[in-house]
C-alpha cells in the first residue's frame, strides 16, 4: 500500500496481531462465551506460538470444535495435540486428548471414551481409595500433575452426565475439585450442573457461585445460575445476575428471560417495554455480524408474542410471530410456527368459550398454517366458522 510520500505502510496480517496476544485473552473470551473469538484467537497464536503453548492452543480448539459440532476438525487437533503434550512432559493430558479423539470417532463415542479414561485413572481410583492425597496421590505416574489429572476427572464426570450417570458424575467431579483442577470453574459449572439434574437446586446455586468466584466473567455459570435461582423461586435474584451478566455479554436470552420474571411478578407492561427497546436496538451475537441481529430479534419477538399472548392479546400475539417468520427465510423455525398455532388454538377456545375445542378444529389450524403460514386472525376465525358449520350440517 502506498501513501501520499510516496513511501510503504506496513499492514499487520491478522495473524501477527492476534498470535502476538496472550494466550489467556483466549480463555478470557471463551469465558464470555465469545466461542468464535476465542476461536480466532487459539487458531492464530498456533502459528507463531512457543513450543509450550501450541498443545494448549490445539486442545483449546478441539474443544470449541467439539461444541460447535465439528468433529473431524476436532479429532484432528486432538490428536495433534497428543504428540505436543507428550513432548512438554505433560502425559496425563497427552493420554486425554487420545481419551477426548474416541469419543469423536464414528462408532465410538462416549462410552468408549469413558473406558479410555478409566484405564487412565483406575491407579489413582484405587489411591483415593485408600485415603492418599498429595505426593502420595499422583505418585512418580503424575508427578507435578496434580491439575492435568484434575482435567481427566472432569472430562471422566462430563461423560458420566451426558451417559445419566449424574451420582457417578458427582463422584468425579468432587475428585476433579480436590485436585484443584486446570480451569477449575468449569468443574464449580459441572458440579452445578449434575446437582441440577439432581433436582438439588439451591445446592446447584451455590456451586455457580463457586464457580464465579474463581472466575467472575464465566458466563455460562450465570446463565446456569439465573435458571436454578428460577427453579427454587429467588426470582429476585436471578434479576441480579442476569443485571450482572448482560454487562459481561449482552444476550438477547438474557433480555428474554428478565422479561419473563417480570411478567411472572404481574409487571407484563415492563416487561414489553424492556423487549420492545432491544428490539429496537437488538444486541449482536457473533455470528450476526454480517446478517444483522435477525436471529436475535427472533428471539426477543418471540418473547414478546408469548408474553402478550398470555393476556390474550392474541391478534397483536400474531402480528410478533408473523415478524419472526417473514424473516425466516430457511423456515428453520419451528418455534415460531408452533407458537403461532398455540395461539390459533387459543383464540379457538376463547372464540368458542370453551377450554377444549373438537379435534377437527385442532387439524384445520395446522392445515391452515402449513398452506398459509402467515394466514391473518380474520381469515382463520372464517376458516373456524366455515369448518363449524360444516360439521352443523353433516
């Protein structure tokens, strides 16, 4: 590039800048749950990073692969990932990322995974057993180790929960804490997570806590935390935290669920008024930066269409959905179309007078809405009356 002297301007490519950064402004943005930025930022430090980083950068990717459902760019970087712990010395995690590559594998999953990583841990099973801890515990096999063996419990507990082996998974995940874990909010999270499974709600509430405690911009433990707060009924509370979390990451579910706690506390005008300005001014997700908040303001609208169609406002209830689907130019969702059938059948019954309404009125709202999706509230009272006094007249 050539400026007004004449003279070059060096541009920095986008690898230089963000493999210069630490690599916890990473971990920092996968805390915020900025997945694709923390993505970005791993996927960039690989290529410039010190041989003591790079396995760090290829796990850290593999995981957020994972949860973005890539798994054979995920597999990959795992595996990568083995040869570049192994040659740092750190073993344990070396041998989990070959645990964490078979649960990927096409005909393995998550059991064979779980077999994986009980053979790594039978050793140190069979020492917690017999009441060892510290230098005792980890022994010459993971010497030093303490946190990456951590690691290994937590991902043995995360298998456990989504195997629903939540009591198994609790016993792992208390080991992974003992052990002082790498990144031991996620365990704080996960132990939260299976109590909640537990339906030991107000114990899950505190695990959050802990988990925010060691990490205050964990944002996934705020929103776990704000719907176990819900669940045990400290609405007022969770009001807080969502307060707190939407400076850390503004979301328009967080949006939506302060609108549904004010509408439950009978203050359905507040709550409108809150969703009709992030409307107005939605907030953007990452992957709404080169299509607009679309995906957002589907969610506010939707909100919005369940809250006035709960005071059976119905025609202004249709007028959201009808929003949200003139928008939808995938027909991806289903909610929306859902919801506006519920709201159809609703207005069935309050047409009616009546709690239940004949079944062939619940068929001719769904062939309605599948030959004209955005079919106005008139025109389905009309369809409503023409089908009542059809079956008059059988």
């Amino acid at each position: 590039m050539v400026g007004k002297t004449g003279g070059r301007i060096r541009t920095e490519s986008m690898i230089d800048r963000l493999g210069r950064k630490p690599i916890a402004e990473g971990f920092e943005l996968w805390d915020k749950d900025y997945m694709l930025g923390a993505l970005r930022l791993f996927q960039c430090k690989l290529e410039v990073a010190p041989p003591f980083e790079v396995a760090a950068c290829l796990d850290a990717v593999g995981d957020i692969l994972t949860g973005i459902e890539e798994p054979e760019e995920a597999t990959d970087h795992y595996n990568q990932a083995v040869s570049k712990y192994k040659l740092i010395g750190k073993t344990i995690l070396s041998e989990l990322m070959q645990c964490k590559a078979i649960e990927l594998q096409e005909g393995q999953g998550p059991e064979a995974a779980l077999d994986a990583v009980n053979k790594i841990l039978a050793l140190f099973d069979q020492r917690f057993e017999e009441g060892k801890s510290g230098e005792e515990l980890l022994g010459t096999e993971a010497k030093g180790q303490g946190p990456a063996l951590g690691k290994a419990y937590l991902y043995r507990a995360e298998l456990l929960k989504s195997l629903e082996k939540p009591k198994e998974a609790m016993a792992a995940v208390d080991r992974a804490i003992t052990l002082n874990c790498d990144r031991i909010h996620l365990a704080y999270g996960t132990q939260g997570d299976i109590l909640m499974e537990l339906e030991a709600g107000n114990e899950a509430v505190e695990s959050y806590k802990k988990a925010v405690q060691a990490k205050p911009i964990f944002v996934a433990a705020y929103e776990s935390m704000i719907k176990a707060m819900i669940a045990v009924g400290d609405e007022e509370e969770a009001l807080r935290v969502i307060e707190t979390v939407l400076k850390l990451h503004p979301k328009a579910v967080l949006i939506r669920e302060k609108a549904f706690i004010y509408s439950n506390q009978q203050k359905d005008d507040q709550a409108l008024a809150l969703l009709d300005a992030a409307i107005a001014d939605p907030p953007h997700e990452e992957t709404e930066t080169l299509t607009g908040a679309g995906p957002s303001v589907a969610i506010l609208r939707k909100a919005k269409a369940a809250i006035l169609a709960d005071l059976a406002r119905f025609e202004e209830a249709n007028d959201e959905l009808s929003h949200v689907i003139s928008n939808d130019i995938h027909n991806e969702d289903d909610e929306a179309n859902h919801m506006r059938k519920d709201i159809f059948l609703a207005l069935a019954r309050d047409y009616l007078g009546k709690n239940e309404i004949p079944t062939y009125l619940d068929s001719l709202v769904a062939k309605v809405l599948e030959s004209k999706p955005q079919a106005p509230i008139p025109f389905m009272i009309e369809q409503i009356e023409k089908e009542m006094e059809k079956e008059k007249n059988k």
